[in-house]
C-alpha cells in the first residue's frame, strides 16, 4: 500500500515540472523548487509556461493543494526526505554536459541538511555525476551518514510527458544504499504497484496496456550510462533508418517497406524508424554528443556515435537539395513552411532541424512564410520577422501563391491538409514533405509534384 511521501523538486523545466506534477498525481506533497522568480510566480499564477498534455489540468488541480512553487531551497530541504535535482545540462563548448548548475544546487542543498536525505539526480548526465554530488556535499560539511546520492534518470518524451511520467516502460533506480533504494520503491510504489492505474481518473499512458512498470535496481553509475545509452542508442536507430532511406532512394525502393520488414523482427521493434529530416530537440543532439565526449574522456572508441551524428547533420543537406532539385534556383523564390518545432504536440525548437533548414533556405536567397500550431512564438525569438522571412497565422495563409509547401514538423493536423484546396492555393503545385506524411500515390492523383524521405517518387 503507497503512502505520502515529502518530495522536493529542484527545476522547473521539461522534466522537473513534470515531474513534480506527476508526483502529485501519484499521491505525494511536492515543493517545486526554482531560482527564476518569474517562473515561479507563473506557476503559481497557473501558467504552466510549455505546451504539454495534460499539464494545465494538473497544475490547475494542484497548485494548491499538493504542490507548492517556491525560490527557497533551504525550505524545501528542510521539509522533504527526497530531493530530486533537475535543472539543466545543457552543452558546453567541448560537447560536454555542463553540470555547473547542478553543482550549484549540489552545494545549496548540503549547506541546509540537518537530517537524512535522499539527493536524487533525474537530469540527465554523465557516469560519475553521482560521486561528485556526493564529493560536493562532503566537502560542505555534511557527514556521509546524513545523506545518500541515487540516480533515477527520465525517460519522457515532450509532447506525451505527462503520459509517459505515469506509464513507464520501466523505473531505473541506481542506488548504492538500501535505505535510498526503499525510499524510491515507496515513492513510486503507485505506480509499481498498479494503484494509480486503478483510479478512474488516472491518466492514460499512450499504449493500451497499463501494466505496472518494473523497477529496475541498479548501480548508480549504471543508471547514469542507462540514461545516456539510451538516448544514443534512440539516435543511431533514426540516422539508421535515414541513411537507409537514403540508400532506397537511390535504389528506387521504398523505405516504409523495409522498415516495417525490419521492424516486425522482435529483436529489432517497429518504434522510432520513421526517417525524416534528422532528429532535433534538447536532448538527442546533446546527449549523444556527451555521451561520445565521455567515451573519449574514458579512452573508449565510440566512433560510431560521430557517424550518427554525421548521418543527421546529412539529412538536412540532403532535403535542402531536395528543395533545390523541385526548384532549379532558390533565390528568390516564395517557399510556405509548415512546422519549425522540433516534432510535432511541441512548442519546443532547440536544435530544430526545421529551424536549421529555415535558416538554410533564407541563406540561399529564399523567401520563407512559415506556420506553426505552437511553436511561432519561440521560432520568432530566433529568427525574427522580416520581408523574407514572414509567420502566417494559418496553412492557407502560409501556402497563398508560394512556389513550394515544405512539411518540416510531423504535427497531425499537417496531415489532414484539404489537398484539391491546397493545390489551387500555390502558386506551384509542389510539396517537399520531410515528414512522409501523404501517400505518394494520393499525392500524384491530386495534381502534386510530390517529393519524400526515402520512397519513390
Ligand atoms: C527523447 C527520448 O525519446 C526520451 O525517451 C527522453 O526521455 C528524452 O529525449 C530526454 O532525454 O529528455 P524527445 O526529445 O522529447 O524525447 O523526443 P522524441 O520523440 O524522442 O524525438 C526526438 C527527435 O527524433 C525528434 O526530432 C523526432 O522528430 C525525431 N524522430 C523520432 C525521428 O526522426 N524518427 C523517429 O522515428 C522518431
């Protein structure tokens, strides 16, 4: 039987938001725990400041109640038995994780322990992070007998994070004491336990089973290499998948074919072979960039990571000659662009390939109308408006009299598009679909010069 358990969080990104959230949900008093005042008032304003199912209603449920937003870490460490760290890892110049803000937070929370804690770190990072926290707190004076360092990596994805919080394929727990790997079995017990599954409110995972999630016990050291593993194995199979796309092209094969051939192999699995324009977002580019920094720090030859890597910066190339080879010239021509997240269901665009390919037409001398469902705001951050570079507030609005619609973000309603209106709203009836979002054949038989990743054309 689960029972309530005190939780800090410290970040209130992605993963620590969402965490938090979750953790309520599962039956937990949270304190959420953020340096940006701002963002701390947001959240207690009911502003969940990203885009993501299912969080306004939880935060709406919760603020109240079971989670509070607060800048006082001092608080939090006071009053909770578990602290879970995620704040950033963003990429340093080298390739690295920079983990300064996790030290930083590291230090604070030693500087406040006066009993037992359990410091969890859920941001993803490198093997060995755990023995420098732990280093870190010692040094602030802490005795090893008052605190225990556990790695509890995340593996949500945006767009479906709430979801995937509370449907896991499986809880890593690396911890080298017994006493923090209870205090982690009793904090996840609802779910492990299949307790939250039997509400009636709970939230349904994006599979149709909702079986209990295995705990995994492992190593600290062994959760940290998990975390980064599995991104990086994620990434090799999409670049995979790509420079097999590639490969069908030039046979003239279809790539769907072979990855639903490939797919149906249980050892290999039908997920993440959609070929497209590379892989994006905050975490891929940088966790297998790390990832191989670490290797080589190690003096382990992960060359093949670079080739991973290789193989997504290509994939762009080679949709920019696709657009060239639809075109002739670019200079000067009108191109509507439909999605600049980095996936769809996301208003995030770090390391957006749509946004590097933007970029790419607008160098070449193109003009670009662009829309996206979310992520408009944020992409005018970065690029901002200007005469060749336009956002329009719908499809049509984006399409009128372009030379060539280009889909760059798979976002579902970019695959429902009214093609006999679509058709006579561009100037050209061309589109360079990055996605493979449309069937080929419908495509030819409503007029389209149609071009996709790795099937015929
Ligand atoms: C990814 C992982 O999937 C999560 O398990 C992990 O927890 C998360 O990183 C993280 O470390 O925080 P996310 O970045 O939200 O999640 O997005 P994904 O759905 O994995 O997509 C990543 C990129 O790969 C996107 O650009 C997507 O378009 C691309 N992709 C994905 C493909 O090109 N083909 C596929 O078959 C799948």
């Amino acid at each position: 039987m689960s029972h309530s358990i005190q939780i800090a969080v410290v970040g209130s990104g992605y993963v620590g938001l969402v965490a938090a959230m979750c953790f309520a949900e599962m039956g937990h008093q949270v304190i959420c725990v953020d340096n940006d005042e701002r963002k701390v008032a947001a959240l207690q304003g009911g502003d969940t400041l990203i885009h993501e199912h299912h969080l306004p209603e939880l935060l709406e449920r919760y603020r109240n109640t079971r989670v509070r937003f607060t800048t006082d870490l001092a608080e939090a460490t006071n009053e909770c038995s578990a602290i879970f760290i995620a704040v950033g890892t963003p990429q340093s110049d080298s390739g690295d994780a920079d983990l300064s803000y996790v030290e930083a937070v590291a230090s604070e929370i030693a500087r406040h322990i006066t009993s037992y804690k359990v410091i969890v770190e859920k941001s993803t990072v490198p093997v060995y992070t755990n023995e420098w926290i732990r280093r870190v707190i010692e040094r602030n004076g802490v005795n090893r007998e008052m605190f225990d360092v556990v790695s509890n990596p995340e593996f949500l994805r945006e767009g479906t994070a709430v979801a995937d919080f509370l449907h896991p394929d499986r809880i890593v727990v690396g911890a080298d004491s017994e006493r923090a790997a209870a205090l982690l079995s009793a904090i996840y017990a609802p779910l492990t336990e299949g307790d939250y599954y039997k509400n009636e409110g709970a939230i349904a995972g994006c599979c149709s089973t909702s079986a209990p999630p295995p705990l995994l016990q492992t190593s600290t050291k062994s959760a940290e290499i998990i975390k980064h593993a599995s991104n990086a194995f994620l990434a090799l199979k999409i670049s995979f998948i790509n420079a097999v796309s590639n490969l069908c092209e030039a046979a003239d094969a279809n790539v769907e074919q072979v990855a639903r051939g490939i797919g149906l192999d249980s050892r290999i699995g039908p997920k993440f072979l959609r070929p497209g324009i590379g892989y994006g977002g905050s975490c891929f580019p940088k966790d297998v960039a790390a990832f191989r920094s670490v290797a080589e720090q190690m003096g382990v030859d992960f060359s093949l990571l670079s080739e991973v890597e290789k193989i997504n910066v290509g994939q762009k190339k080679r949709f920019l000659s696709k657009v060239r080879s639809a075109l002739w010239t670019l200079r000067g021509k009108k191109l509507a662009v439909l999605g600049l997240a980095f996936k769809g269901d996301t208003d995030d665009i770090r390391e957006s390939p749509a946004i590097d390919l933007v970029e790419m037409l607008l160098a070449e001398g193109c003009s670009v109308v662009a829309y996206d469902p979310a992520a408009m705001k944020r992409a005018e951050a970065e690029l901002p408006a200007s005469a060749q570079m336009r956002y329009a507030s719908n499809i049509d609005e984006a399409a009128a009299d372009a030379d060539a619609l280009l889909i760059l973000t798979d976002w579902p309603e970019f695959a429902q598009l009214d093609l006999r209106k679509l058709n006579a709203t561009l100037r050209y009836p061309i589109v360079i679909d990055g996605r493979n979002l449309y069937d080929p054949n419908v495509m030819f038989d409503h007029g389209f010069t149609y071009m996709s990743v790795g099937r015929p054309t």
